[in-house]
C-alpha cells in the first residue's frame, strides 16, 4: 500500500523568502506526482505535475524529483500572503491517487 | 465561470437519513472520481467512473453509491448517514482514465455535517 507523508505539518516563512516543502512516498514505481494547493474550504488548485526525475518549474512553483530516495519536494520562489494554504501532494500509482496530509503554509507579510 | 460545480455547498442532515450530492463537470472530461476529505485524514479516494461506467470502487461500505446519468455528471448517494460520514467530499474529473497520465481537477467540495 502506498504511503505519502509530507513534512513539515507547518510552515512560516516571510514574504519573499524561498518555501520548501518536503514529500516522500514509499512505493518506487509511482509515475506521475503532482502537488496542489487547498485554501481554506475550498477546492484543490494543481500547481505543477512532475512524471520524471530532475526539475519542473511552473511560474513561482518549482517540483524536484527523485524516485531514487522516494523524494519529491516543492519550492516556492517569493512566496507572499496570498500562497497562504495547505499544499498537498498526490502520488499515482497504477490508477490510484495517494494524498498526503498536507503541510500548512503560512506567508508572513 | 466555474467548471466543476458541486451542489450543496454545505449541508446537514441528521444520524440514518439519506442525502445525494450533484456533481457536474464542464471540461469536456471522459472520467469522474468522489473524494472524500475527514477532519485529520488525508484527502481519500472514493470511486473513479471513465464513460459513466465505474472503475475502481475504494469505499467499504454500500451506503455510498455513485450514480451517473450523464457523461458529465457523477453524483453521489449516501444512505443511513452517521456522524462519522461528517467529511468535505469532493468531486474531481481528468480527461481520461488510467495510469495518473491527465491531471485530476477538483471541484469546490461538499461539506457534510450529520447529527
């Protein structure tokens, strides 16, 4: 069974400063990653799909891959107020989506 | 405009009553899916439709049935609610089905309270 856990559970950063945010995954056959974004009560936002190792970079959004250490990570450049939420990776394997539980962002003005 | 439309936003209903959540997507989109959202718990896959026909069902119970009478409409049934049912659930659509290839898109959720 697929295992998805995010760290940190919460993050601050000032506006600005780069965020990092940390997914591992335990099942190295997953073949598309994909991080989204939940505001409060709200409905997912997808931010950037990652299929390979290495870098995708989509506007401020930035997904590395490394299925070697079961790794994905996003990072945010100049984050602001507005990237305040909680930012949820999703794993697919075969034809199954495994979310993680998230880690909340908080962007300090 | 929005493309996934999800009816009732919020909506309570008391303990062994029966509710149907609408779902309808205008993206052109071949496959459908429910999620359900707990307080705490992960975003959890429910059941995923590809041409109205169902694909993949990852709920135990048979309280929760999913009904499409159109390509673009996928609502779901929930039956002899209990307050362990209170979730946000969230209707999602790809273009199609199969291997994570089409990035899933999400609707703006339910948000179920049972008493």
């Amino acid at each position: 069974q697929q295992k998805v856990q995010q760290s940190p559970e919460s993050l601050t950063v000032s506006e600005g400063a780069m965020a990092s945010l940390n997914c591992t995954f335990s099942d190295g056959t997953s073949n598309n990653f994909r991080w989204y974004r939940q505001h409060s009560a709200k409905g997912l936002e997808v931010l950037v799909s990652i299929f390979s190792d290495g870098e995708k970079e989509e506007g401020r959004f930035t997904a590395h891959l490394n299925r070697a250490n079961l790794h994905v990570s996003l990072h945010i450049r100049e984050p602001q107020p507005s990237d305040s939420a909680v930012y949820l990776c999703a794993v697919t394997n075969a034809y199954k989506v495994i979310f993680g539980k998230g880690t909340h962002l908080h962007v300090l003005p | 405009d929005p493309k996934i439309i999800q009816k009732p936003k919020y909506l309570v209903a008391v303990t062994g009553s029966e509710k149907i959540l609408i779902c309808e997507q205008y993206l052109g989109h071949n496959a459908m899916y429910w999620y359900r959202q707990s307080a705490k718990k992960p975003l959890e896959f429910m059941f995923s439709y590809s041409y109205q026909k169902l694909m993949d069902n990852q709920t135990a119970s048979s309280r929760f049935q999913p009904q499409s009478s159109k390509k673009n409409h996928l609502d779901l049934q929930i039956t002899a609610l209990k307050p362990d049912d209170s979730a946000t659930y969230f209707c999602a659509s790809s273009q199609d089905w199969g291997g994570g290839q089409d990035t899933q898109y999400f609707g703006p959720g339910t948000r179920l309270l049972v008493l």
